[in-house]
C-alpha cells in the first residue's frame, strides 16, 4: 500500500499500528475469558497446573519486555496476546508495550518503503525480520551485561 500510495505511508503506519493494538486486545481477552475452560483443563491434564503460578508471576515481571519482544520480531505476536492475558498481565502495561512495539515495527517499514520505494521491498521481506531479532538480543543482552557484569 505504501509503494503504492507514498504520500499517506504515516497514514498507513498509524491505522496499521491502531488495528494491531486493537487485534492484540482481542487476543488479550480471549486468552483471559477463555483460560479457565480451555488452558487450566489442558494445564491439568499435562501436569502443569501447578507450575503455571510460578510461571505467571515470572511471566508478568516481565510481561512488557516479552510483548516488546514479540511486537517487533518475527514470533508470532497472537500468542503472546493470548499468553498475557491468560496470566493476567496489566491491560494497561499490554497495551503501552503493544503501541511501542507495534509502532516500532509498522513505522520503521513504512519510514524505509517512503524513502527508498520498491528497491528496499526485498531487504524488509527477507531480512527486517532478522535485523529486529539481532537487534533485540543485542539490546536485551547489553542491557543484562549492564547490571550483572
């Protein structure tokens, strides 16, 4: 679209960022209306009923860097949209974390298609992806070399 229609390449990034958000909302509510008929019964079956405590509270003190995370590299966004709301994750820490992320990802790829066109198409298609994910341990591991090293 943006290749098409340079002109409106922030409109395009702001209603996809917007429709994002809202879809990640979404997978937020399924994941928390729909825990308790469908995850705790699989949980339990599995075993794992009683680890998955210790794993929501881990899970959202870190909630915000895994919804970043997801939001901007390749892993599929809907299932940390489901897994947030499923441990309960502050809606209001979600959804800040999912703008980020999601805003990141669309205007980045909407800045690059605006100033160099159809050349760059190739390089956001086969390895933005990439470049995110090395960006993301990079800043993750630089961050963690910070405060234990």
């Amino acid at each position: 679209m943006i290749l098409a229609a340079p002109h409106r390449a922030w409109l395009i990034a702001g209603v996809c960022t917007v429709a994002s958000v809202l879809g990640g909302v979404a997978g937020y509510f399924i994941g928390a209306l729909a825990f308790e008929t469908i995850g705790e019964p699989v949980l339990t079956a599995l075993g794992k009923a009683d680890s998955f405590d210790g794993f929501t509270d881990r899970y959202n003190d870190y909630g915000a860097w895994a919804v970043l995370i997801a939001g901007i590299t390749p892993f599929p966004f809907k299932v940390i949209t489901i897994l947030s709301g499923t441990t309960g994750l502050s809606l209001p820490v979600f959804i800040v974390s999912s703008i980020v992320a999601r805003g990141l990802r669309f205007f980045i790829v909407a800045g690059l298609l605006w100033k160099f066109g159809p050349p760059i198409r190739t390089f956001i298609e086969d390895r933005l992806g990439l470049v995110f994910t090395v960006f993301m341990v990079l800043l993750i591991g630089g961050l963690w070399g910070v405060r234990y090293l």
